[in-house]
C-alpha cells in the first residue's frame, strides 16, 4: 500500500520536477529514446510504478513488444540503434553510480557524444536525473502501480 501521494504532500517538489519533464519532452532527445531510458533505469532501480507507467507510455507511442521486453537485455537484442544503445549504456551507468570505481567511464560517455549534439545530450543527461528522482520517490513512497492511470 501506498505511504503518501508524494504530489499531494509536496506539490512544489513534484512540480519542480514535472518542470524537468517538460524541458527534456521539449528537447530534441527523441521521444522513443526518452521512454526506453526511462524504463530501464525504473527496472535497475526496481521501481514497479515507473516501470508499469513507462513501459505503457512507450506502448501508447508505439513501441513495439519486442523492444519493451528486449530493454532489460538490449546489449544482447539486435532491436536497438547505436543511438539508443549509446543512451542505455548512460542511463544504465547514471542510475549504478557506485557499482565501479568510474562511475561514467570515458568510453560511455563518448560514445553517448558520438550520438548527440552538446544540448540533445543535456536533456539526455536531465532525463536520466529526473527518472532516477522520480523513481526513488515512487520507491520510498511505496506508489502503487498502475495507480497513474
């Protein structure tokens, strides 16, 4: 069960958050990108109302089975671009900060560069903030999937 309606309780952090929503789904960070890193830094971080919410958001654009139920493995799937690739492997590292001794290694982050111009690749870096926050509200506040809808 729920512990708090976080937006309710805190309408101010919600909506500052819901500001770095906004300037990301503004970006020219594309849409489908957006929601793929969206749901698996939400698997990593083991938030099941982010990754019910964004596996449906993704599925509500147009995302294919194949590549919702591929994200978990996507280094393993032929299903992803290398654009995308490039932003999973920095979402992935962004969201396993202190799994190794260089938290975004160089080659990540290169690679990530290679894809995107300078302000694409700062609303990337922004969505990865903001899922990471979101999802450990949801988390700690016990948000009950599905409860979005």
């Amino acid at each position: 069960m729920a512990r708090m309606n976080f937006g309710k309780a805190a309408p101010k952090a919600s909506e500052a958050l819901m500001g770095l929503e906004r300037f990301v789904r503004s970006s020219s960070l594309p849409h489908s990108t957006l929601e793929l890193v969206k749901l698996r830094a939400s698997q990593i971080n083991g938030c099941g109302f982010c990754v019910d919410m964004h596996s449906r958001d993704a599925k509500k654009a147009g995302e294919t089975d194949e590549r919702l139920f591929a994200v978990a493995a996507w280094r393993d799937t032929p299903y992803f671009t290398e654009a995308e690739r490039a932003a999973l492997a920095l979402a992935e590292a962004g969201t396993r900060l202190s799994d190794r001794p260089e938290p975004v290694p160089d080659e990540v982050w290169d690679e990530a560069a290679r894809h995107y111009d300078e302000e694409t690749l700062a609303a990337l870096v922004a969505a990865i903030a903001a899922i990471n926050a979101w999802n450990r509200i949801s988390v700690i506040t016990r948000a009950t999937p599905g409860a979005h809808l």
